[in-house]
C-alpha cells in the first residue's frame, strides 16, 4: 500500500513509545509526515522483512528503528532495504541501554546504521529531517528556523545568568 509518509518510525515493542513520542513531536514540529508501527526483529521477523522490503517502493524515504536490549531491529531493517536507517536505542531494564547502543552502532561494515544516542528520540527525528532536506527546500528552511530558536534559548539563558547571577539563576 503506498504511503503518504515519508519517514517510517518502528518501535520493537509498546514500551518503546515513551521515547518515541520524542522523534514523532519533531517530525511533527517540522510538518513532515511519518508513519509509526510496532514490529519485533526477534517476534514479528517476518513482518520487519515484509516492511523493510517494501519500504522504498510504498515511498518512505528514511527509517527510523527504536528498540532497547539485543536491538536487532534497526539492523535487520537496513539488511532489506538501501533507505538510510536511523537507529534509537532505548534504554532498557539492565545496562543503561549501552546493549542497545552496541546494538546498533556496531553494525559490521556493509550494513549502515546511523544512531543516535540512547533515548534520543528528537534527535532520531532530526536526522531524517536533514536527510529529507537534502531534496526538499521546505524541510531545510523549516530546520533552519529550529536552529535558529535553538540559539536563540542559549543567547536568551545567558542574558538571565549575567542579570540573575550564578546564584539566583534557576534553569
Ligand atoms: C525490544 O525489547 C523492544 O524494543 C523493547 O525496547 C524491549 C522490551 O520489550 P517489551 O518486553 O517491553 O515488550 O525488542
């Protein structure tokens, strides 16, 4: 079925959600459709390979795969498909979510996966967007107002903290 998505957000379990709603709030933010799916590399496999290899013809143009643990889902997606994939590890019960970061960071040569660090769901967001901005003036300009108020929070901090002073200021 051809999506209205650009971008393809899929979360190893429910419980990945929280972290998530981060990636989807940008996405958002920056008016850029995507769609999101719950799909297990290790309970749905079949399913991962349906998606990643039908991906690209549907007309996503990223993937974004959040998992935590033996997080293989990023990976098994960028196995099925040439569409760049962004891997968010979640952070899990044991660990501090370093098994989901090697997870995906360590992919072996071949087989890409850009990620982001541990429960970075807006940055997971960004990216994509960057990607999409590379052929989509619209995107970039919209990114661009983002970095903008980004800097401008920092230079409007500092203003307080030279008014305020080290001890008054309350972040
Ligand atoms: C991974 O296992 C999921 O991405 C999730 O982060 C983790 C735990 O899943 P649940 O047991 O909460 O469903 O596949």
């Amino acid at each position: 079925m051809q999506s209205e998505a650009l971008v393809g957000v899929v979360m190893g379990s429910d419980s990945d959600l929280p972290v998530v709603k981060d990636c989807l709030a940008i996405l958002e933010e920056l008016e850029i459709p995507a769609e999101v799916r719950i799909m297990s590399a290790h309970r749905t496999p079949a399913q991962v390979m349906e998606y990643a290899t039908q991906a690209e013809k549907r007309g996503l143009k990223v993937l974004i795969a959040a998992a935590g643990g033996a997080a293989h889902l990023a990976g098994v997606l960028a196995a099925y498909t040439l569409l760049p994939v962004i891997g968010l590890p979640i952070l899990g019960r044991s660990l501090a979510g370093m098994d989901a970061l090697f997870s995906m960071v360590q992919m072996p040569p071949g087989i890409p996966v850009a990620t982001v660090g541990v429960n970075n769901g807006r940055n997971a967001g960004l990216l994509a967007a960057q990607v999409l901005s590379l052929t989509d003036a619209a995107i970039k300009e919209r990114l661009l107002k983002y970095r903008q108020s980004l800097a401008q929070s920092v230079v409007e901090k500092d203003r307080r903290l030279q008014g305020e002073g080290f001890r008054g200021y309350s972040s």
